[in-house]
C-alpha cells in the first residue's frame, strides 16, 4: 500500500473514496463540512433523521454520493468532540479502514487526520492510518487449498493535512506507521506458521534473508557445537530433546557510530512447547506453536528499524530451539551450568524460557548495551494477572520501566509494570544448585521474571512477558504481532525521531 500526505484541495478530492468524520450530536468535522456543503445539506440530513448517530467507530457507506467530489464516501463517527482522543481516533480509523476494505475503490483520501484529538499530533494521526490500514490489509500465510485470497483493490491511501508543515510532519509519521505494519506483518506471519514451518533453522534463515534485503543488518545464525563452544548449558539443556538443531540468532544493526552502546532486543524462540518431560496436557497444546513469538516481535522491531533506518546500534539476539519429550531429553532435577557460571536445578522442564533466556542475556553482554529488553511468552501466570490487554513489565530500572511504559501508551501496545525481588528469588532457592528453575504457584509471573533478573545484574534490563498479548486463542486465534509496536515506538524516541 503506498501511502501520502495531501495538502492541495484539488488532488485530494480526485479520490474514489472519501472518508471523513462525524460527531455525534450532528457536529460535523472538518471535512464533512464541506462534504456537505457539495452534497447541499445530505449529510446533516442523515443526522437529523436519526440516521447516523456518530457514536465512535458507528461506520456509513454512501456508494453514489451525489455531488461529491470523491465517487464514494464513507462516514465515520467520531463520538462527542469533547472526549475525542488517542483510543476513539484509533478506533475511528480502525472502522474506516474495515470500511473501505470492503469496497471496489483503489485510492482513497482519509480525512480524519484534520481532526484535532487530544494528546496525537497530525504526525501521529498519520501514523495510526498507515499502521492500521496495513494491519487491516493482513492475511495469515494462506495453506488452505482452493480458496486463493485475492489482492485487495485498495492500494493508494492519503491523508490530509492543513497546510505544508503539517503534510510534512504527516509524511514522516505514514513512514513511521508503514514501518510499524511491516513489523507487525512479519511477526505474525512468523508466529502463524505451524511448528513444523517454523523451525529455530526456518527463523534463522528468515534473519539471514533480512540481512540480505538491508544493507545495516549483519546476522549470523549459530549451531549446536557454538552454542556448546559458548557454554550456554540452559539453553543446550531446553535443545537436547529434539530432533530439530537449535540455533542462536545474532542481527546486528549498525544506525550510529561504531562505538554506540546498542539496545539489545532478547527474543525468546521456542518454535514448539510441548513441555517436554514435564508434559503439558493436550488440549490447547497447539498453541504453544506461539512459544517463539517473543523471537518473531524483535525481529519484527529490526525490521521496522532498518526500514525506518533509525539513527541507532541495535542488537537482536533470539534462542531458537523446540522443547520436546525424548529419551535424551532433559529431566526433572537435572543440573546444568549456564553461560553465567550459575547452576540451575532444573525441576519443571516446561519452565524453559527463562533457561534458554538466561543464557541469550548473558551473551548480549559482549555487545556492552545500553539497554537489554528481553521479550517472552513465559508464563500462564502473566495472563492469569493481566489477561491479554496488557504486556507484564518487569525492570531493574525504573527509567527504563517508565520509558517503555510510555511507549506502551503512546502506541496503544500498553504494559503493565510487575514486581520483581528477592522475595520471588527465595521462592527460586534449590538444595543442590544455586537456583531452581521454578518457585510455585504463586506470582508466577514474578518468579520467573526474577530468574532473568539474577543473570542481568549491572545491565540496564526489562523484561516484557507478552504470554497473555502476543497471541490470541478461540476464533480469533493467531498471532497479533504484539509489542511490535510499542518497541518500535520506544526506538522511535531513542532515536529522536519523534
Ligand atoms: N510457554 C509457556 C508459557 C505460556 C503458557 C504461554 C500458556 C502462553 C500460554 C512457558 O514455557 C511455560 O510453560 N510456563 C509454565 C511455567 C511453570 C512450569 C512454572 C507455565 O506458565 O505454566
Ligand atoms: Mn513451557
Ligand atoms: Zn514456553
């Protein structure tokens, strides 16, 4: 979808779509307005005789719309003027992308970004329409025969602007938007592939082929024997029950000067969780095909970045491996020795992410970063807490806490800081090691963000555990591409974009 910002009346209303706002209460937006006006008094019509409300999201085709400059218009309702802020102009947006994706046109003109919203500047209200209009555009990886999905006629969306400034303020936040759907469609593509798809070597080569497609990227993907080579006990311990080979992936993208501290992205990459020993039950247990989506949202966020070609050092680091039952897998009460030195009793095999997490921490150490988020699928217990609205947070930092939270919020991807502690690292306490893998019940979520915790001493770290967000199950099952967006907009920021 190629998209733009419009500040000439004329070229904007040459559009086969129009689509512009209305509040409720007969307020007609700045655009509706003047729609009006070419329609003598139509739309104002349909408010009075009870037609369209204008209630947030409320959607209205007029196919033929006489007098129009556009072939078509669509209206939107953008609720009570008042109260028209971050989460009613997205849902506005939403609609009118919905809309128009059900209709034969091929361009359209988005008018909604001349409406003022509390707390979003027209850059960000330009962002939203591309982000949106290319999340509406997504079709998971299509392995059903017979039924081809045909390309969506819409391939041209502008928005408007006020006047040069705006339109290019605009231009910067389509850019921004667009790089964010780009994200979040490669992320959930990889998350919606089945297991046997997406193997730790699939996402390796899907890296590598991101490095060729982007001339900042470099990644390598490492085997067995270098994972052995760099001793990461934890992870080799997840690994050795499968027949898949694992494979730690390291994308290094070069935005800034060579001696820039990078951010590092930490991805959790198990392409099947079956458990292992500790088995789970079966139903639901397709789902744990999702178990690599923490891997699948920070190479999205690369992507996005390279796209963007932000003005930074990052570091992408994912831990690719199945946890499966075998004769050579490993078991309950086995004892290994991770990259950092420190011995983990490992007493639930099912409790692998922070195993193969604790090691990929260890090494983006070398990298001396300025900041490390890891991003996971830990724990059951993250979505018992949060549901799936909000990401768990977990930080050593609280500046860092505060700036991914803010992130959260102004991308609407939001996270919800939990705690961690030595309270939870008792629960963690092992007879025969220096740590168990698993603490109880009881602050599940906590526990094992407090695990990552001992191996991130002296780094500037957060955890997001995105178990409850980065997927959805029932009829909406599939990957969502969570927090894409809001680790986009965090760099976004630290880059000085925004
Ligand atoms: N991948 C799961 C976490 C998970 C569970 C994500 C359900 C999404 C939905 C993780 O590896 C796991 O199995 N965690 C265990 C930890 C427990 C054994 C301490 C859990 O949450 O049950
Ligand atoms: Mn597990
Ligand atoms: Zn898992």
């Amino acid at each position: 979808m190629e998209f733009k910002a419009i500040v000439d009346v004329k070229a904007r209303e040459a559009a086969d779509c129009a689509v512009i706002g209305i509040y409720e209460q007969g307020d007609l937006g700045v655009a509706a307005a003047l729609v009006d006006g070419q329609m003598g008094g139509f739309i104002g019509k349909l408010h009075a005789e009870g037609d369209f409300a204008g209630k947030v999201g409320d959607v209205l085709l007029l196919p033929m719309a006489s007098g129009a400059a556009a072939a078509r218009v669509i209206l939107i309702g953008l609720g009570a003027r008042g109260a028209f802020g971050r989460k009613q102009y997205r849902k506005a947006v939403h609609a009118a992308a919905q809309a128009l994706g059900k209709t034969g046109a091929t361009d359209a003109i988005v008018y909604l970004t001349l409406e003022e919203a509390t707390g979003l500047d027209v850059g960000y209200r330009a962002r939203i329409v591309a982000e949106l209009f290319c999340v509406n555009a997504y079709k998971v990886p299509d392995l059903k025969t017979g039924t081809k999905p045909k390309a969506p006629k819409l391939t041209r969306v502008s928005v408007a602007a006020e006047n040069a400034k705006a339109a290019k303020a605009a231009a910067l936040g389509l850019v921004i938007g667009e790089a964010v759907g780009s994200g979040i469609t490669l992320a959930r593509d990889l998350g919606n592939l089945p297991p046997n798809v997406c193997t730790p070597t699939y996402l390796g080569s899907r890296a590598l082929q991101l490095a060729k497609e982007w001339p900042r990227i470099k990644a390598k993907a490492i085997d067995a024997a270098g994972i052995k080579a760099l001793k990461m006990g934890a992870f080799l311990a997840v690994t050795q029950g499968s027949e898949q080979p694992p494979r730690l992936i390291v994308c290094e993208y070069r935005g800034a000067k060579k001696g820039v501290a990078p951010i590092c992205l930490v991805g959790k990459g198990i392409t099947f969780d079956s458990g292992g020993i500790s088995l789970k039950d079966p139903p639901a247990m397709d789902e744990m095909k999702f178990d690599m989506s923490g891997a699948a949202t920070v190479l999205g966020a690369l992507r996005a970045v390279a796209e963007l070609e932000l003005p930074i050092n990052l570091v992408v680091i994912v831990a690719a491996c199945e946890n499966m039952p075998s004769g050579a897998a490993v078991k309950p009460a086995d004892i290994v020795t991770t990259m950092s030195g420190q011995t983990v009793e490992i007493l639930n095999t099912d409790a692998e992410g922070r195993l193969v997490l604790c090691d990929a921490i260890t090494y983006s150490r070398r990298f001396k970063p300025a900041a490390v988020i890891d991003v996971a699928t830990l724990t059951g217990a993250c979505i018992v807490a949060l549901g799936n609205h909000f990401s768990g947070l977990m930080s050593n930092d609280e500046a860092l806490a505060a700036e991914l939270s803010a992130a959260g919020t102004r991308a609407d991807d939001r996270v919800w800081q939990m705690p961690i502690g030595e309270e939870y690292v008792d629960q963690l306490k092992s007879n025969f090691a220096d740590i168990a893998n698993v603490g109880g019940r009881d602050g599940g979520a906590c526990t094992a963000a407090s695990f990552l915790w001992k191996f991130a001493k002296d780094l500037n770290w957060a955890h997001l555990d995105v178990a409850g967000t980065a997927w959805l199950s029932g009829s909406q099952k599939g990957s969502t591409g969570r927090p894409v967006p809001m680790l986009v907009d965090f760099l976004v920021e630290r880059a000085g974009l925004q």
